[in-house]
C-alpha cells in the first residue's frame, strides 16, 4: 500500500470544498468563511498532531508519551462541554469524568482482553475514535437539553407546582434529549457494512489483516463506542436536568439564560 503522498494530491482533494465556497459565494449562502475556516484549522492541527506523533513515536518513552496524550484529549473533550454548559454547577466536571471513564473502559476491554496489541498508536487510535464520537453526542445533549428546558418550563413548573417531583417533571425533557443526540450514531450503526464502511475496519484492510479479522474488531470497537456514546449522553443530560432545579424545586436561574458557544 502506499504511503507516499504528494503535496499536489492532498491538495486536489480541496476540489469539492472549493466547489462548495464557489457556489456559496454565487448564491450568497453565507457558508464559504465556516467552511474555509474549518479546512485550514483541520489542516494546521492535523500537520502539527502530525509532527508530534512523529515525535512520540520516535521516543523511548513513547507508551507515557500516549498516554499523556490521551488525557489532554480527555481534557479538550471536557473543556468543550463546559463550553456549552454556562457555568452550571459541577456538570463540567461530571462530564469531563463521564467521557474520560468511558473512554479508561474502552481502552480497558480493547487492551485487557488484547483484541489488539498494546502500543503507543494503538491506544491513541481508539481513543481518539472514542471521544470524537462521544464528544459531538454529549455537547449536542446539553445544547437540546438548555434549549428544551427554556421552551418547557411553564410545563415543568406546573408540575412542580402540582407535586411532581423533579425527575417525573423533567423525564420528557431527557428523554426526548437522549433520543435526539443518540440518532446519528445509531442511525450509523444500522447502515454499516450497508452503505458505509467504518474507518477502523478499512485501515486494517488497507493494512493487509484478513477481513473477517478486521469486521471482528470493528464489531468491537462499534459496540464499546455505542454503549460509551449512549452513557455519557444519558448521565449528562440526566444530570443537567437535575441541576435545572434549586433545592426548593424551582427552575434554576441558569435555565433562561443563552450558554457559549
């Protein structure tokens, strides 16, 4: 397989982002600055990531060296979330715990049960497979679940107000949250093999590993990523509804107000 890679083909890869600036400029959709800021932000921190894992690798030390990666990872993926929190009491850190025990029991069953061999890229791998799909799903459930307690809460105070305790006055809240940020990754669970093959799988076919070897690990990792997906987004949207309410069962002041983005 080759790995050789020339600066003119990465570049002719931009074809259908240029094609989409083009059109956006032509038809004045406002998407060519998003859209460009993305491409060159992906490229700059791909190529440094690049630079660094060169560095890892390369070093004696490179199982610590992952290591520490993997936790600043973590640590990005809970800065974000706080983000998208607004300040609300102890959810940060309760998200930032979620993702990071998630992913310590991914790397866990992955490793302890040596479905693949223990080293430095290995481990960064799945990490970073794990938390780039829990991350989206968890910041997405505290922005619908903000957004649904602000447009709800007449209903919710009615019930408080006729003796609903918090969790029956907020379930409709988390439930109708926890549906809506687990689609895509469920939706992506169903069609795979179908219409979409999962990048793990194709880098150990494009690797040489037998395919029914590879289809095997995906399995794996999908599973561990569904369920570490699901986990974080129930927890912290259960968890943001239960800081909506003041000890006296009223909504919280944070509740109206408008988070970061």
């Amino acid at each position: 397989m080759r790995t050789d890679i020339h600066l003119w083909q990465a570049a002719a890869s931009l074809i259908l982002v240029a094609l989409v600036i083009v059109v956006s400029l032509w038809r004045q959709l406002g998407l060519e600055r998003s859209i460009a800021w993305a491409t060159v932000r992906a490229t700059v921190q791909l190529l440094c990531v690049g630079v660094i894992f060169s560095f890892i690798f390369d070093s004696s030390l490179a199982a610590l060296w992952s290591g520490m990666w993997v936790t600043l990872m973590v640590l990005v993926a809970g800065f974000v979330v706080t983000r998208r929190t607004g300040g609300v009491p102890q959810l940060a850190m309760i998200g930032l715990l979620t993702i990071g025990a998630t992913v310590g029991v991914v790397l866990g069953v992955i490793f302890g049960l040596r479905v693949l061999d223990t080293d430095p890229i290995a481990v960064l791998v799945i990490a970073g497979i794990t938390i780039g799909n829990t991350m989206p799903s968890v910041v997405q459930s505290v922005d619908r679940t903000r957004t649904q307690l602000r447009e709800q809460s007449g209903q919710i105070e009615a019930m408080l107000s006729l003796g609903f305790d918090g969790a029956t006055a907020t379930r409709e809240v988390v439930r109708d949250v926890c549906k809506l940020a687990l689609i895509p990754q469920i939706e992506r669970t169903k069609v795979v093999g179908l219409i979409a093959l999962p990048g793990a799988m194709t880098g150990l076919l494009l690797a040489g590993v037998d395919p029914v070897d590879a289809v095997l690990i995906q399995l794996v990792v999908m599973f561990l990523v569904l369920g570490s997906v699901a986990v974080s987004v129930i927890i912290v949207t259960m968890a943001l509804a239960r800081k909506a309410l003041t000890e006296d069962l009223r909504l919280a002041d944070w509740v109206g107000q408008q988070a970061s983005v």
